[in-house]
C-alpha cells in the first residue's frame, strides 16, 4: 500500500495535525491499523485540537500551533 505524498507543511492548507510528519508511537497515525481507523481519519485528518493524544503532548512543547475553534 503506497503512503500518499504529504504537502511540506500540511497544516497550513489542509488543518491536518501537526505531528502527523513526525508521529509519536501513540499517535493514531503511528499504525494505521483497522481499529483506529476510524479516529485517525478524524483526528489525524483535522479535528487534531479535540485529540486526547495531541492535548497530553500539548502541555510540553510549545513549539506546536494550537487550532482557534
């Protein structure tokens, strides 16, 4: 299966989450298999600002934008 090509900075056209480019072994995205599917899709792919993973790293690094609602 082939890894769709990602923009350089893909949060800034498409609201995708910032640490899809380099995801964290808990991140949705880390493993793409069918039972987190459904929540990579959402969170992964935009709704990034309501992720229970993001929010946890949040807090540490301040170097990663927070979404405006």
């Amino acid at each position: 299966m082939r890894t769709p090509h990602l923009p350089d900075n893909p949060t800034a056209s498409t609201g995708r989450c910032p640490l899809i480019r380099e995801p964290l072994p808990q991140c949705y995205c880390y493993d793409s298999s069918s039972a987190n599917i459904e929540a990579m899709i959402r969170y992964c792919g935009g709704d990034y600002h309501q992720c229970r993973i993001y929010l946890r790293i949040l807090p540490t690094s301040t170097s990663l934008p927070r979404r405006q609602p």
